[in-house]
C-alpha cells in the first residue's frame, strides 16, 4: 500500500483538457489563470466568502467575537526576478502588495506575515537588505509583521528567495466597496501611469537603455483610498491592476457586473519611456503589471470631486478618467482609439511577463 497517488487516475477538468500540465501562463492572470481557478480551487474550495474573488476578503465578526466588526484578510506570494530592481525588491513588494490588495476592500492594514522559502546558496547579505528593505516598507505603510516562517530548498530550486504574506486589515463603519453594483454610467478612474512596474523589471532583464530610467511604482496606497472613501464612501468598486495589468482588471469587472466598458485610448496614462519599451518588446501597456497603481468605479455625480482629491495625494497626482461604463456589449471591454475606431480589449491568455511580482 502507498499514499502515492496515481496521477492517471485524476481526470483533467474540461476546460483545462488541453494543459494536463501547470504552465507557465496559468500565474500570469490572465484566462488560464481564471480557468485554473475556476475549474480547480474553485470546485475545491467554494464558499460565499471566496466565491466574490475579490483582492481581498472581508469577513463580518459575531457580537460575542471581538465585539463584532468586519475584518479583510488576503494572502499573496511574490516571486519577482531579479530580487532588486529600479524603484524597489521583493522585500517592499511583498509589503506593498498585500497591503494594496487589503485597500482595495476599503481594510486599514494593521498586521502583516511573512513567509520565506530561501534557496541554498543565497548570501546572507543579500537576504538581509531584502528583509531590511521589507522592514522599511512595513513602517512606511504603518503596518506591523507579527509572525512568520522559513525553510531552505536546495540550490537550483528556488531562485535567491520567494515571500509568502497574508495580510489582516479592519474595514471602518460605513465603507462597502463592491456592495453598490456598478452601473451604466458610472466613471472608470486610473491613480496614475500605467505599466511602470512591469517594465522596470523587464527592462532590466533586456538590458534596455532610455533617456530617463524606468522606476517600478511599487507602493502603499491605502491612504489614497482611505482619503477616496472620505470624499464618497459610495465608490463602486477598487481594482490594482497587477499581473495582467489594467485589462485583466477591466475584463474581470465587466464579466463580473455584466456590463459593458468603454475607454478612451488618449486618456490612459503611460510615461514615454513605458511606451517605448513596450513597443520594442510588442507588449501592451494596458497588459502590463502595476504594483502602485489602482483603478476605481465610481459615481459620475463624485467623479470629479474624487478626482481632486486624488491628484492632491502622493500616490494620485496623475490621476485621470479614462472611461466608462455601459449598457451596450456587456462583459465586454472597447477601446475608443486615436485615429476615431474601436477595438475589443481581450483578457490575456497567460504571462506576458513571467516573474514580475
């Protein structure tokens, strides 16, 4: 007898029938990513809770628990090659990532894990300035690592290091992001230039040289949205565009919501030197990672004062409108071009960008 099992015997899910085997593509966030949840976790795991597939999670607390209250709680790994890059590390990643996935709940982060799986061969030194570089993050963004984990795999299986994080954060009375449906006419917002992150790692990676350096835009942004909240507690929903970019992000909210999303391709926000890389590499901006970007729905009535109120933050100076929603070609997303035509904005079928988060 033996607790082995046998890999014949488990029959791949229909839609997954032509990848018997994990790529690549399925971490990207892309379609594949949205099969392999779907067809796998999803049939494994399903509650009313995980069912939303939000960033973030928010869980009501009884009266007789702690008073009652609602907490977010998420869970997040980072894998990101190379381990320091133009603007930020894996350490300050880790941080900034999980307490962005909290925000986009609405959560005020508080506490922070970390867990390390560090790969033989590794300079201390180096794992050191990953951790110091984490440690200024966490008091950057006012929260706290409370607990945490390491283990050591053998050269050649883990690449320098990978961090786990789950992150626990309080949603404030009041705040119900996501319980407003969106609707035709709201306003689609985006914090600011689109595709930094994703191309300051592979620029890095290609060895591309511009005019002016490419700076991940890896940061903290639950004081921007706490400072939204304040200016409309009624804001529709709140995305960070990460793996799969700002088109992920749009597909998977018109998919949800079954509306449909129109957006101006002048209106989006890429720096010069993005775009350059992008069209040296064929990518698209909009496809493109973002760690310190977050798109939001909202209002057309609190459009502008949100606005405002963004573009006075650190985090939300090149805040812009760059679409919205509507009832024509739902779960669709359009873009309205420069030259006057439209074209459909698909979800990416996998990576683009392997390893950028």
């Amino acid at each position: 007898m033996t607790d082995t099992p046998d890999i014949a015997a488990f029959a791949c899910p229909l839609p997954l029938r032509d990848y018997p085997h994990v790529v690549m593509g399925h971490g990207g966030g892309g379609a594949l990513s949205r099969d392999l949840i779907e067809h796998v976790f999803l049939p494994a795991f399903s509650n009313s809770l995980l069912d939303r597939l939000g960033d973030s999670t928010v869980i009501e607390i009884a009266a007789d628990l702690a008073g009652g209250g609602r907490l977010a709680l998420s869970t997040d790994s980072y894998v990101v090659r190379p381990l320091f890059f133009p603007g930020g590390s894996i350490g300050d990643l880790a941080v900034n990532g999980t307490v962005n996935d909290l925000a986009m709940s609405g959560g005020r982060p508080l506490y922070l894990t970390a867990g390390f799986i560090i790969e033989e061969g590794l300079a201390i030194g180096e794992l050191a300035e990953v951790a110091r570089r984490m440690a200024v993050a966490a008091a950057a963004a006012g929260v706290r690592i409370v607990t945490g984990d390491t283990k050591v795999v053998e050269r050649g299986h883990g690449d320098g290091v990978y961090i786990n994080t789950a992150g626990v954060g309080i949603v404030p009375p009041g705040i119900g992001i996501g319980v407003e449906p969106v609707r035709p006419g709201d306003v689609v917002l985006a914090s600011g230039t689109l595709g930094d992150h994703g191309m300051a790692i592979m620029s890095v990676r290609e060895g591309l040289a511009f005019e002016a350096e490419i700076v991940s835009d890896s940061a903290p942004l639950h004081g921007l949205v706490a400072a939204m909240l304040a200016a409309c507690p009624t804001i529709r929903l709140l995305r960070d565009p990460t793996r799969g970019g700002a088109a992920t992000s749009l597909v998977e909210i018109a998919g949800l919501a079954s509306v449909g999303i129109e957006i101006d391709e002048q209106a989006i926000p890429v720096r010069p030197q993005v775009a350059a890389a992008c069209e040296i590499l064929g990518l698209d901006p909009l496809q493109v990672a973002n760690e310190g970007k977050l798109l939001a729905v909202v209002p057309d009535d609190a459009a502008e004062r949100i606005l405002a109120v963004m573009r006075a933050h650190e985090h939300g100076h090149d805040a812009v409108a760059i679409g919205r929603v509507v009832e024509r070609h739902p779960r669709m997303v359009v873009m309205r071009t420069a030259i006057g035509g439209t074209r459909v904005i698909p979800m990416p079928l996998g990576e683009q960008l392997p390893r950028i988060c």
